[in-house]
C-alpha cells in the first residue's frame, strides 16, 4: 500500500490532538483553513474546559467564526482527525463549511458516514463535500495507543 504524505492542513490537525492528548484529552484536533489561511484551530477540551460540546471541530469553528466575525464559513475547510459526531456534523451545517476532511471512521459515534449520517438528512440545511480517509492511519494509531495507555 503506498503512503501518500500527508497535507499540510491534516499534520496541523493531527498536531492539535497529540496536544489534545498531552492534556488527558481524547487525541482529536481540528482546523478551519480559508483560502490557505488557518482560521480556527484545536485539540478536545472536553475535561480542561468540563464542557461536554468542547469537541476540536466545535472550538475550531467557534474560533474561526470570530476570526471571520460571522457565523457563516463560506469557503472554508474543515480538517479534523476523527469522524464528526452527530452534534459536530449539525454545527458543520449550520456553519456552511464548504469541505469536509476527516482521518479516521468512527463507526461508533460518527454521524457523517455511521450513526445519524447527518448530511442525508433531507432537514440538513447545507450538505458539506466530505473527503474520509486522509491521514487515516496516523490518527487511528493515535486514538488506539491513547486508548492502550489507559487500559494497561
């Protein structure tokens, strides 16, 4: 299997969940990027912040629409390492991020591909291009040895 580098958006997605995950965080980063321009970027803050939607997809966001001073992302990206949950996807949306990346499925809690497969919805208001699988590898070896390291 040949191993394409990664882009530059997907590394500094991944940087921000290995962060994530020095904090005792679950190792998810994400980063809005506009025009080439990073916008928002973070790791979970869900136990730093005791803030159950402090998810890196809803703080990149939030951090990019204050950059921006709109709620709207027209044009932007969304890079993140993980499948968004059903929350996250629903934010996408009403943030109308134009493209979405993600590492790694989660068939588990994701709502993109699996679970609520939120942009299917005929209720969905704005339906993102989705591209899974980029940096699949390097985030699903993050997350499993995160989660090694709490069993043992």
């Amino acid at each position: 299997m040949t191993r394409w580098p990664l882009p530059e958006s997907m590394a500094l997605a991944l940087a921000q969940a290995r962060l994530a995950a020095g904090r005792g965080e679950v190792p998810i980063g994400a980063l809005v990027v506009k025009d080439g321009r990073v916008l928002g970027a973070a790791g979970n803050e869900t136990r730093g912040l005791a803030d159950p939607s402090a998810h890196a997809e809803m703080l990149a966001i939030r951090r990019a629409a204050t950059a921006l001073g709109n709620e709207r992302l027209d044009g932007c990206e969304l890079w993140v390492t993980l499948e968004p949950c059903a929350m996250c996807a629903g934010v996408i949306c009403h943030a109308r991020i134009a493209r979405l990346y993600y590492a790694a499925p989660d068939p588990k809690g994701g709502g993109v591909e699996h679970g609520a497969r939120v942009f299917d919805h005929p209720q969905c208001l704005h339906r993102p291009e989705v591209y899974p699988g980029i940096g699949e590898a390097e985030s699903a070896d993050l997350l499993r040895g995160f989660f090694r390291e709490r069993r043992d």
